[in-house]
C-alpha cells in the first residue's frame, strides 16, 4: 500500500494545481457582456454614440420587422407607398399579393394592416428614447443644449410623420367631427423602457383627433424651430431639416383644413426647386433640387425583393405585383402628350406599369416622403379654397406644365369656370404628379365628407382578373370623365367600417382601454 | 472548493494503516475468459483493505489477520465472496449480471440498473443502428416511455422534436440537454440555408447505449439544464482479447408516404373558372392541347417528389491489447430524399481509446469527426418559392418544359419571373415560380465539419477513491451556400446571387469528478461523486452575399470580380456556466436506497446578482423484494421496489443577454445606427422546475415480465416569459422577458417487458410503453392571455392550446360560410349563441337567420376578440410503442408500431388548397358549394376570386381546420436471418447476419392532412401543432447486412 501513498502527493499536487486553475476559469465563463450590442447605459455616453441612436430611428421608420423576422419596408421603407396605393383606385393590384388592401378585405390580424401599426408605433417609441436620452446626455456633458434640441428636433419630426400615418388609417378625418373630438389614436411621447413607464402608458387610450393634430403641430414647430436648415451630400434628402419639418405641417394643416396654415408653411420652405424634367427626383433620388425628404435605401439595407418599390412596382425583372390601372391610365384629362406618361410609364406583356423605381437589382431606390411639387400643390390648393385663384393657378402651373410643355394645352385663366373646377384640376394633377407615390389614400381619407371632392368612401375598382393587355390605351372606356369599364372590386361607402383599419388583434389582447376602443365594426 | 481538498485530505489521511501479514495474489475473468482490469478485491471482515487488478486483471493483496473471506466485484458483474482457506492464489470467475444488472449510465458516472432510484429509460444502440435514417434521433421515437420523439419533415436535415416528459416551458428552450460521452454536445438544426441536424452527425453504428434521464432524481445532477430532461449517449469502447472487425451496410429505397391530392388539369379549368364568374370576372383557364391532340396534364409532384436511393456503410474495428483498448470505426452515408432537391452525405470516423498508463492511471481519448453535407429545397411555408407552398399551386395544365424559352423549362414568356400560362390567360396567381426550376437550379447546402472529442486522465487514488478529469471540446463548423439562379425564381430580381456563411460553434466544457464508493459491513454501501464543471460557448459567422452575377456560370462559390453587388454581415455571441455539485447515494443491503444531490450553478445569461441557482435533488428506493418476508413471494414476484424522488431544476435555454437593456445595429441605407433593441430586466431570474416522481419496479417469475411504473409531476414556476407588451408601447419585438407564469405537467408511464413465449428454438420477446401527459398553465403576467395565430395560453388550459372559431357549415341556399358569435356575460362566460354567415360577395357579416337562410340584413361581425373559443390541446395527451422480437431458429422478426393521440392540428396546408386565386387546388374544392340544388359537402363555400381571407379565414384557427391528430404507425418491420455459426468458418467469419427491413410503411390516422407528425411550426415564440406546407415523411425499404470477424 505504500506506492499509494507517494502516487497520492504527486497527484495532490497535481490536482491543487488544477483547482486554481479552475477558480481563475469561473469569471471567464460567467462575466460575459454582449459584444454585437451596446448596452442601454452606454447608448448616450459619446457624442459618436447619439448620433448612431438618432440614426436608429430612421432605421425603424425604414425597416421595421413584418410578421416576425421579414423586412418588407414597412413603415416608410416602401409599405406606405404601397398601401396608400392599394387603398386607392388608381393602382392596381396584379397578384393576390396585395389583394386584402385593395380589395378592403382586412380583419384584426391581416398583416399589412397589423404591421402598419407595429412598425409606427415602434419608430415612435425609438424617437421617445432619442428625446429622453438626449437629455440624460446634456446632463451628463456629453452633448450641447443646443445639439440636443436639434436631436430632439429629429426625432420630434419622425414621431410626428409616424402619427400622422397612423391617423390616415386607423382614425376619421379631421373633419369627421366639427371640432376633431372623434377618436384619433394614442399619441405617445413618454420613452417606454421601464417596467413603471410601460404601466403608466398602457392605461392611455385613444387622444382625439384634435388633440392628436395639436401635438403634431407642436411636435413640427419645435422640429422646425430646432433642425438644421440644410444638410450636407445625401444626408440633405435622408435626414429632417427645417424644410421638411415645413413640408410635413403643410401637409398636416391640409388634412386639418387650416388653408392659411398651409400657405405659411409652404412659404417659409426656400432653397427648393422643381426639377427640370417630371423624372428628375426618380432618376437622381438624392442630389436632385427638389426632394425634401426620402427614405433612404441602398444596396445593403432596403426592403427586399418581397418589399422594395423597384420589385412590387417595376416590370421585369422587377414582380410587377403593382400596376398603374386602366382607370387612371386611360383617363383623358391626363394628356397624351404629358411627359409623365412618356417618362416614368413602362409597357409590359400584361398592362402599364410606374417607371418611377427602376433600380430592381439593387433595390436601391430611395422612398420619396416629401418634395416640392407636393407643397406647391399644397399651397395652391389652399389658395384656391381661400379664393386666391390667381396664385393657385400659378402654383399648379408651376408643377403641370414641367410635364404639359405644348402651349397649347398649358392651363391659364380662362381654363377654369370658378374655383371649384380649378380646385378640381389641382386634385386631378395631385393624382397624376404622385401616382405610384402612395399619395392617393391620403386624399381620399382627407376628402372623404368633402361636399364636392369626395369620392364616396373608397372607389370601386378594376379587377386585374378581368384586364387583358387590351383593358389599356388612352381615353379607352371613357365617357363624360368615368370610366365604363368593369370594377368589380365594389366601391366602400364613407360610412362602411372598411374606411378605417382595425386597431391590431394583438393590441386588443394586450390593451385593454384599447380593447374597448376599436372602430366599430371590426 | 474547500469540501473538495478536505475530503481529498481526509481521504488521503486514511490510506496505508493497515498491518501486513499474509499476500494472496490471483486473476479475475469472466466467463469467457477475458481479464476484468480494476475489479475490486476488498477483505471482507475489514472493508478498508482491498485493491483492484491490473490490466492483466491481476491483483495481490496483503491480507490482514482477520481476513477470513474476500469479496470480489466489478460494476455489471455479480459480486462474489470467497473463502480464503489458506490459499495464496485465488483465480475468480465472475459472471456477468442478470436482467436488472444492467450497468445504467448515469451523470458524472454509472450505476448498476438495480441501484438506480431515478426514473431512467435506456435503449441499446444496436436496437436502432441498423434503421435507414438520417439520424438516430428519428428511431428513438416510441421506444422508451415519457420520451416523445417527432419528425416532422421529410426533409432529411432536419432535426426531430425530443420532448421528455412534455412541454415545460412558454418562451425558452423545450428540448432536453444531449450528453455524449459525458460532453454536453451541440444539439438541433444548425443549417442556415437548408436544415441540417447537429445530431445527425453522430453514427449510429458508434452508440452503445442512450439512456433518457426523466425525472428529478437522475437529472437533478444536471442541475440547470435538466428542466427539459437529459439524454446521456455512450459511444462504444474496445473490449480486451483478438480485434473484432464489424462491418453493416444497407442499401435502401425512399418513397413519399403520402402527397397531397391535388386537381387534374380538366378539374382545374372549371374549378378556377368558376372562380371568376362568381366575382363577375372573364374566366382565365384553359386546357392546352398539343399538335398531336392530347392534353397537357402535369402531375407536379410527380416532378419534384421521387423515389431516393439510400444506403449506408458503417466499419469498426475494436479489441484491446496490453493495457490498452481501442475502438475505430468509419461510416459512410448517402442518403437521396423524396424530394429532388433534398439529400445528406455523411462521412464519420471515430476513434475511442482507453489505456492504463499504470496500476492506478487511466487515459483515455475519445474522438469523433463528421462531415455532414445537407442539400435541401427552400421549404418556408409562405415563400413564393417554397417547394410545398409552389408545388401545391403548379397550374396543371401547362407543361414543365418548354423548349421555346431559352432555359427549356416552361417560364412565361412575358412575365420571366413567373411559371408559363400556356393556354391560359393569365399567369399564376403572385406570378410564382417555375417550380422545378427553382428545386433543380437554385441550390442550398449546409456543409458541416462536426469535432466532438474528450479527453480523460482517470486515478484511483485508492480502492474506492477515483478522480477523474475531463475536458471536451464540441465543435460545429458550418458553411451555409445557397446560389440563386439569374434566369427565374428569387434569384430573377437580383440578377442571380450567392451567400456564404461560415458559422462556427465552438463549446469546451472542463470536468473534475471525484468519486469515492465504498462498503462496510457487507451491508452499508456509500457512493459520494462531487464534481467542478465549467462550460463555454460562442457561436459566430460571417456571411457574404454577392448579387448581380456576370454569368451564371459561376454558381459554385463567390468568385473574385464575377459579382457586382457586394454584401456582408455577421454576429458573435457567447455563453458559460460554472458549477460545483455533490451526490451521496446510500442503500443498505440494496434494500434500502437513499441518494441525494446539490447543485450551484452559475450563468453569463442572468444579471450579475442573479446569476447563482441552486438545485437540489433526493430520491430513495426500497426493495421490499429483498425482505425476509417476501421470502415466500420470491417464486412469483422476483423483484419488487418501490421508489421516489424529488427534486429542483432550472432551464439556461433562455438566450445569452436576455436581462440586458441594449442597442443592437441598425443600418439606415448607408448610415451607421443603433436603436433600441431589448428591454432590460435586471431582475430576471432562474426558471425553478419542481419534479416529483413515484414509481414501482416490478419483476415476475425471474424476471421473465417486469413492469415499471411512474406518475410524475413537474411544476414549472418562474417561467421566464415573453411577456407580450401592447404594440402600441413600441417596446422591441413587443414582448418584454419576465419570470412570471407558472406551468404544471404530469403524467403517467408504463414500461412492460415480457418473454411471451421460449419454447425451444421459438423465443417471442414484446417490449410495451405507454404514457401520458397532461399539462396546464396555472399562472401568466396578470393573468393575461398570450394569443398568438392559432394558439393561446390560457390559466386553466394546457399550454398554447389551439384557439379559434367554431365553423357551422355552408349556409346550403347562398353558398355563404356560416359561424358562431357570442354574447358572452361580464367574467366571459357564453350567454348566447348567435350564428353569423359571412356574405362573400361584399365581405360583411349578417346574423343568420334559419327561417330565411338569404336574409341579409343585419350586420354582425365575426369578432376575434369575443367569438373565438379553446379548440383543443396541440400537444398529444398519450403516446407509446409496442415493440416484438421473434426469433426462430437464425431468423428474427421484428415488428415496432408506435402511437400518439389527444391532440389537434391546425391544417393550415387544407386552408392554402382551398385558395381562392389563381392557381391549382387540392381536390376537397370539388366539394364546393354550387347552388342550392347542388350544395356539394356542407363545409366548402362558394368559390370567389381573390377571397381567400374571407371565404376560408386563414388568419384564424377554426374548427372547419382544426383536426384530431392522433395516430397509429406501423414504424418498423424488419426479417433477418443469421447464418449459423458452422457455416461460416468456412469463410472465416464469426457472424453473419442479413435482413430486409421497412419503416413507416403504415399509418392508421383520421388527419386529412399530409401526416399526422408534419408540423411546421414549433417555436416557443410561435405556435404548436400547425401543419402549413409541411414536407411529406418518407417511407424507405432496405435490406442489409452485418458480417463480423
């Protein structure tokens, strides 16, 4: 037995020597702190690092998550584009892509619908967190007042965009009531990232339209106030400046039927310009004079093939999912010889298509939010609804005969009998000027108790299944301005619930005040 | 780390204070003569003198005064005492144990089956390393109780569902730990592109035993990783004397168990059309006829489906010289899936070597290198160009080919990315893909180098003191590739595109074990293990994408120069876990067992204050078989023991930063971001598993029938939960990670083994289980429901129960669907029923009225919110297998058959083949309403283009698709016949055995769908028991053989 013994020193040596080995292991394999993620309490400790949050928030707004994992552009990446379009009559839907938007079939779990609300609201608690840390960042000295108000600006403008997509489709208009007290959506301001914000915010139901409106015209005062009137290379499109805060109050007091607040809006945006030709802002999206503010895409980062604008709505080898209807595209009034329809319209074996996003293989075309031509027709349709024919006429000029240059056909006075039927051109040319732009819904939902511009809810439209490469050419199945053609998709009066989305089945199940403030119907 | 140096000490102390007097020296072997290396010889009369042999299984030994008798033991072997008489050389025989003597592989150690309290299931490798299979996991299923085990694709990568003893998580990981040779291995589907099985890359041939450890007494040691219970698998070791060469092949066929039923080319015509008439639009479809006059007909899943050849090749040559034993196997497998994009090669080698370096020092290596290559289709089920989502809408009536498109496949001619029209007018519906192009163009593989590996040093530092050493390494090595082709499919956009990832998953773990096991009195036997363990993950990759492709020539790798757009990304993360535990076992004259267990664990995944957990773990047994009073029983009743346990658990499947508050990358087009991304919990804690377990072992006539029973509980509290927070609040992935919900599984399992017949050269040997489990959720974040598509989890129901509508039928004068709404009272309860049918025409809901069943006149929704209702459990409440060996003279029959059932099935594929748009359908639309002469089956609608959501309601569970899934399958029926040894010597053979086999040949189930087992979804965070586009099963016939010498 007594090899045992002199084996045992030795091996007890061997073994100690392997415990304090082991001790010094255990914080290696416990203290382990994420590497491909910057903790919360080091998001706001440089300067470098707010920028990278700010950054963030655009990111949200461009490519928020779609059922689960998938990024298909959704807020403002391509999906407003999109669903602002199959709402309306002017697009068409070619597959069963995008069949539950355009033929107003959505339920509480439909997932354009359902991730609209998602990705908004998530972009809107990311800029909550950008203004709560800015400030956590003045006090601790890493930023100036004066740079976290311009921060704060930024994010301001994006949560003001997001609300105000949210409104369009998931609240009546402005108008729906005298003084906008009808339901508008939760306007959220508080950053939710603590177990107490998260309880104090969940209890807040739906403000009212007309508070909802109050706090976007709060939110684009400070941001035009704050933001830096112009920026460097493609950051000038890509990121908010005072013009764009601008831009998106003229836009907002337009929904809200402040025609002066319009025109004061539109007037203090200087240093833009239309381009020379109607394709300029598409064929260079950000060193053009006229885009305000886009959202950025690139190779690296866009929506995907199941997303992007070139995809959905270019011909091959883009999925041409989206095409131009026959009830826009056959229209007279939309002259033959206007540029847009030789520019940025596409033929393909099976209808017309939107010219206006060609870059398929990268996907890389930028989304246009705001430019000029849209103040302009902002402005001159409130100086049309205010009586000042002569400068609405000229500020639809401005924008119709970039594309109408035949003298002959260029509007002047004598064109219009009174306002309304110039108003109604300036409607017309918004439909022509922002087609394939996701424009349309917005002014249906905006004009929808409108007593001469509205279009009886949502229009009737063309079944793709009922076209044939034929269903296209120009004034065909047109009489007296309507369309004759077939549109089976049934049109959805003012009153039908269908004018409004569902708030989300998954809000339901999780918010209670919410739970009891659906819109009726759903 | 103190108790561990003073028991070293004390142990230590205690050695060498016995006095010598008289040497007696001898060899122990067993029955066939081969030495027994580290047997124990102890005196009886002073159980602190002992030793073990040698590697010549020698031992000597100093007797003391008093010895009388010496007992000799050595683990599966049954002890025996001998009277010394004087002598000086004693050789022993011992012989090895009976049924119960089973040596049973335990944690950190092994035990004879007889001694083991816990609840342990253990399968013999050889019972299922001869199953043409991609993985062995696939042949465990039905094979032990309380171990349920699903396949639920055809797709040959991919990775079987192991649940042990249900489901006993919401949100974090529900598949139990895999334990290989005492590393703790990489497990599930580690493919990124196309699946691939990480414990596909074990060989089956390689496996001795897999033992299941179930309950909390054997998993308690596993501490925080055993919530969902452990399995243990042991590679075999050479055994001493001549090498043995073994060498198993089998070839073998796979076909489709079942395809889908979808409409011929004349059906499709007016099933489509009517779609367009009834919502008033011109019809599209016609039937294409060729020159020669005939119809184009195309049988789509006769293209894409196929019948594989398989086979596999396993050789191994094993032994033991010196000190020294050695195992050496190589496997090779080649496997082609029914599907004709789907296949799996394996090569395997695998070296176990065990020496003793001296009297107390034993090494060994065990090392295992795979190669596993995995090609398979894009199977998403809502991709465009998912093989089943595709295949299922392939227009009938047009060709596959078509020589007048440059690529000979039929792509239409004006819309290039989609399937061609042929004769009709439009393309198919979201102008699809060509199918067959895309599964014999695009490609996507998972190629893996798999290296799992161990190392040990082994000390006896005295005759019942050991110390054991191990560090192992388990390492996956993938590389992802998928090519896109340029000329169609979802590679048309980008001009083709390449991605390559290289994702490598490395895991050391470090075990100290010490083992000490000793026995006094002859009565009193004592086993203490107390072992240090740390482990360590990362996983990372990076990737590459390239698109816009010069040319489609260069489709094997990212070629330099050949792209012009290029892209990268990548991710690194990592995890560990320190421990310290202990185990005392203690019986009395193996009538008594008492064990008991600590654990502390410590994990990266929690936040630094919570990051220890403590699980502990008893259990006892008691064999009343053993008392005196039994004596009389012992004839009918053989073995008799009652047993129990109790025990603590946790769960470290929970992600790696879950607690951290954090900003992740966020890229804004070309600018650099970050944005908010988890919402922190620094309070977040260990997931607690309470296990409690009851069984009896009982053994008749000698052990001919024995039967184990077992009711266990597990009550899951702390459940780490993703919380769902409302959208609205913007919080990252709306969910928040908190501990609160609590779940409660039980069940019941049965193990029967019988001889049922042993009448000469005729043996019939049947193998039984039979289990339940039931499982309810008793606590959730405010007692808030957690409702995702299809499922819920309620308090009061079991966990992610189906949920949905209660369809009513096809309203027979309108062709409308017809549903139930509700009022409900103020707690939710129903008050009334109220029917609504759903007007497909303007899509609005109206209150049905029987007397008028056309009366559309008040409006009344179909609301989700208040008219959905629990639908059924999506988990099986039973399951077991039956399993027959025959044996006649050199034949063998075996015949396995296995079941599962209370549980439903969301057919979501049955709501896809009745879609409304354009594109093929599956022939139950046939049974559609057509007028109120001709109402067809009473649940299908009236056709209308594009309405699907409506019509069919896809987005919700009803129980127009909610479907009883149980099932009964005839899993294996295998015939072999060995060639009787005296005809072999001839050819210097020791055994020959050949045999045809077939698997999953029947399948007796009322489920409409492809197979009872496809399921497409099964993550925590989405849904259970939904079948949407799921991959056929195979079914494969193979014969083969086994030759040794």
């Amino acid at each position: 037995m007594k090899t045992f013994n002199i084996q045992n020193r030795i091996l007890s040596i061997f073994f100690l020597t392997f415990f304090l080995t082991f001790m010094s292991c255990e914080k290696e394999v416990t203290e382990l702190e994420p590497v491909d993620r910057i903790t919360e309490a080091l998001a706001f400790s440089t300067p470098a690092r707010v920028e990278l949050s700010m950054v963030g928030v655009y990111d949200a707004a461009q490519s928020g998550f779609y059922a689960g994992g998938a990024v298909r552009g959704y807020p403002f990446g391509a999906a407003n584009v999109q669903q602002g379009d199959m709402r309306g009559e002017d697009m068409l839907n070619v597959a069963a892509f995008y069949a539950i938007t355009y033929e107003a079939n959505y339920n509480t779990a439909s997932a354009n619908n359902v991730f609209m609300w998602h990705t908004l609201y998530n972009t809107i608690n990311k800029a909550n967190i950008i203004i709560e840390g800015v400030a956590s960042a003045v006090s601790s000295g890493v930023l100036t007042e004066a740079k976290a108000k311009e921060y704060e600006a930024e994010a301001r403008f994006l949560r003001a965009l997001s609300h105000h997509e949210l409104l369009i489709h998931f609240a009546r208009p402005y108008k729906h009531t005298a003084d906008g007290s009808h339901l508008g959506v939760p306007y959220r301001t508080v950053a939710v990232n603590t177990a107490a914000k998260l309880e104090a915010e969940v209890v807040k139901g739906r403000n009212t339209v007309a508070e909802c409106y109050n706090l976007l015209l709060e939110d684009l005062n400070f941001a035009e106030a704050n933001l830096p009137a112009t920026r460097t290379g493609v950051l000038k499109v890509t990121r908010a400046t005072t013009a764009a805060a601008s831009a998106l109050k003229s836009r907002v007091m337009l929904h809200k039927g402040d025609w002066a607040g319009v025109i004061a809006a539109g007037d203090k945006i200087t240093g833009y310009s239309l381009t020379a030709s109607p394709d300029g802002i598409f064929t260079n999206n950000s060193g053009n004079t006229e885009s305000i503010f886009s959202i950025e895409n690139s190779a690296n980062d866009n929506p995907g093939v199941n997303g992007s604008l070139p995809n959905m709505y270019g011909v091959a080898p883009g999925r041409a999912l989206i095409a131009i209807s026959p009830i826009m595209f056959n229209i007279p009034s939309w002259l033959q010889n206007d540029l847009r329809r030789t520019l940025l319209i596409s033929e393909a074996g099976n209808g017309f298509f939107t010219k206006k996003y060609t870059r398929v293989a990268t996907q890389e075309d930028f989304n246009p939010i705001l430019r000029y031509a849209e103040v302009l027709l902002n402005s001159a349709e409130a100086h049309a609804r205010n009586g000042n024919t002569a400068k609405a006429l000229e500020l639809l000029n401005l924008v119709r005969n970039r594309a109408v240059t035949n003298a002959a056909d260029q509007f002047g006075a004598a064109s219009f009998a009174n306002a309304k039927d110039l108003l109604n051109a300036i409607l017309f040319e918004r439909r022509i000027e922002f087609l394939a732009e996701g424009r349309r819904w917005a002014d249906i939902h905006r004009l929808g108790l409108d007593p001469d511009f509205n279009t009886g809810g949502i229009p009737s439209k063309v079944a793709f299944g009922n076209t044939t490469k034929a269903s296209w050419g120009f004034g065909l199945n047109y009489a007296n301005g309507q369309y004759t053609g077939s549109r089976t998709i049934i049109s959805r009066p003012y009153e039908d619930f269908r004018f409004l989305w569902p708030i989300p089945q998954d809000e339901l199940n999780t918010n209670e005040v919410l739970r009891g403030q659906q819109n009726p119907g759903y | 780390m103190k108790q561990v140096l003073f028991v070293l000490l004390v142990l230590f102390g205690s050695i060498g204070m016995t006095i010598g007097q008289k040497t007696i020296s001898g060899k122990i072997t067993d029955p066939s003569g081969e030495t027994l290396i580290g047997a124990n010889v102890i005196v009886k009369e002073n159980p602190t003198v002992g030793t073990i042999t040698d590697v010549d299984g020698m031992y000597q030994l100093t007797l003391p005064v008093e010895a009388k008798t010496l007992i000799m033991s050595y683990t599966g072997y049954e002890s025996q005492e001998i009277a010394i008489d004087g002598r000086a050389i004693i050789d022993v025989v011992l012989s090895q144990g009976k049924l119960l003597d089973e040596v049973v592989v335990v944690g950190y150690g092994a035990q004879s089956k007889k001694d083991v309290t816990g609840s342990i299931s253990k399968v013999k490798g050889d019972a299922v390393a001869t199953l043409v299979s991609p993985s062995f996991v696939q042949q465990l299923a039905g094979r032990s109780a309380g171990v349920q085990i699903q396949n639920t694709s055809g797709i040959l990568g991919s990775a079987p569902r192991i649940n042990i003893r249900g489901i006993n998580s919401i949100s974090s990981g529900t598949q139990p730990l895999v334990v290989i040779d005492g590393v703790p291995a990489i497990t599930g589907d580690i493919g990124g592109f196309t699946p691939a099985n990480a414990l596909g890359d074990i060989n089956p041939n390689d496996i001795e035993s897999y033992e299941i450890l179930k309950d909390g007494a054997a998993t308690a040691i596993f501490g925080s990783r055993a919530a969902n219970g452990v399995i243990l698998i042991t590679t075999k070791k050479g055994v001493k004397g001549k090498a043995s060469f073994t060498y198993d092949a089998n070839y073998g066929s796979a076909s489709a168990l079942r395809l889908y039923d979808l409409l011929g080319a004349e059906d499709f015509v007016t099933i489509q059309n009517e779609k367009y008439k009834n919502a008033g639009a011109n019809p599209v479809a016609n039937l294409q006829t060729r020159p020669d006059g005939s119809i184009v007909e195309t049988d789509w899943q006769d293209l894409v489906f196929r019948s594989g050849t398989q086979q596999n090749h396993s050789l191994s040559v094993s032994g033991g010289v010196d000190r020294t034993n050695y195992f050496v196997s190589f496997g090779y497998s080649d496997l082609e899936g029914i599907s004709v994009a789907n296949s799996l090669r394996r090569y395997s080698f695998r070296s176990n070597l065990e020496t003793k370096v001296n009297s107390w020092l034993t090494a060994g290596f065990n090392s295992g290198v795979t190669r596993q290559e995995n090609f398979g289709p894009l199977t998403g089920s809502n991709n465009l160009s998912g093989n089943i989502f595709g295949t299922i809408r392939m227009l009938p009536n047009v060709d596959a080919f078509n020589t007048a498109h440059p690529t000979g496949y039929n792509i239409d001619l004006i819309n290039p990315r989609s399937l061609g029209r042929g004769a009709n007018n439009d393309v198919v519906a979201n102008g699809i893909p060509n199918q067959l192009f895309v599964q014999l163009n695009d490609r996507r593989a998972s190629k893996s180098w798999r290296l799992l590996g161990n190392a040990f040093l082994q000390a006896q530092l005295s005759k019942d003191l050991s110390f054991r050493s191990q560090i192992g390494i388990d390492g996956t090595y993938v590389d992802d590739f998928i090519y896109q082709d340029a000329r169609h499919g979802d590679g048309f956009g980008a001009n083709g595109s390449i991605s390559q990832a290289f994702s490598p998953t490395t895991r050391w773990n470090w075990q100290n074990i010490l083992t000490y096991n000793t026995s006094f009195n002859n009565s009193h036997n004592l086993g203490v293990t107390l072992v240090q363990e740390y482990q360590k993950q990362t996983a990372s990759f990076y990737q590459s994408t390239v698109q816009n492709i010069s040319d489609v020539y260069f489709q094997e790798n990212i070629i330099t120069g050949t792209f012009a757009t290029p892209l990268a990304s990548g991710d690194f993360e990592q995890n560990g876990l320190a421990s310290y535990l202990g185990r005392v076992n203690y019986n009395y004259k193996g009538k008594y067992y008492l064990s008991a267990s600590m654990r502390r664990d410590e994990l990266s995944a929690l936040a630094p204050d919570n990051r220890v957990g403590y699980f502990p773990g008893a259990s006892f047994a008691y064999r009343i078989s053993e008392e005196s009073f039994w004596d009389g029983l012992r004839d009918v009743v053989s073995d008799f023991r009652l047993r129990g346990s109790a025990a603590q658990t946790g769960n470290t499947n929970i992600g790696n930063y879950p607690y951290v508050g954090s900003f992740g990358s966020a890229l804004y087009g070309s600018q650099n971001g970050i944005s908010y991304s988890n919402f922190g919990n620094d309070l977040l804690k260990w997931e607690a598993q309470t296990k409690l377990d009851f069984g009896f072992d009982l053994g008749l006539y000698n052990n001919k029938y024995t039967l184990s029973a077992a009711y266990w509980i597990q009550d899951n509290d702390d459940i780490i939960l993703q919380a769902p927070t409302a959208p609205s609040l913007g919080i990252p992935n709306n969910f928040i990670n908190q501990n609160i919900g609590r779940v409660k599984g039980q069940g019941i399992e049965l193990t029967l083994d019988a001889v049922i017949l042993d009448k000469g050269d005729f043996k019939w040997n049947s193998s039984v289980n039979f289990s339940t489990q039931g499982n309810e959720v008793l606590k959730l974040v405010a007692g808030q429901d957690i409702i995702t598509n299809y499922n819920i989890i309620r308090e009061g129901e079991s966990i992610r129960a189906l949920y949905g509508f209660e369809y009513v039928g096809v309203n027979a004068a309108n062709g409308n669907p017809i549903y139930e709404t509700y009022n409900r009272d103020a707690s939710g309860n129903i008050t009334e029923t109220i029917l609504v049918q759903g007007n497909i025409q303007n899509q609005t809901y109206y209150v049905y009225n029987p007397a008028n069943p056309t009366e559309l006149s008040t409006v009344r929704a179909l609301n989700a919110t208040r008219d959905r209702k629990v639908l059924g459990s999506a988990i099986p409440t039973y399951f077991g297998g039956f399993d027959n060996n025959f044996s006649y003279k050199g034949f063998d029959l075996n015949v396995f058959v296995r079941f599962s059932g209370g549980n439903k099935i969301m057919n979501r594929t049955r709501a896809d083949l009745l879609s409304q748009s354009f594109n093929n359908n599956g022939s139950e639309i046939l049974g559609r309403w057509q007028s109120p002469e001709n109402p067809g089956d009473g649940q299908t609608p009236r056709l209308f283009l594009n309405r699907d959501a409506f019509t069919n309601n896809p987005d919700f569970a009803s129980t127009r698709w909610v479907e009883d899934g149980s099932f009964v399958r005839l899993q294996n029926v295998s015939l072999g016949y060995t060639i009787p040894a005296s005809k072999l010597k001839i050819l210097n053979l020791s055994g020959l055995r050949v045999y045809v086999q077939g698997q999953n040949l029947i399948t007796w189930t009322k489920y409409t769908g492809i197979d009872p087992e496809t399921s497409t979804n099964f993550s925590t965070s989405a849904g259970f028991g939904e079948d949407f586009n799921g991959n056929p099963q195979q079914r494969v016939i193979s014969g083969g053989l086994r030759l040794s010498f």
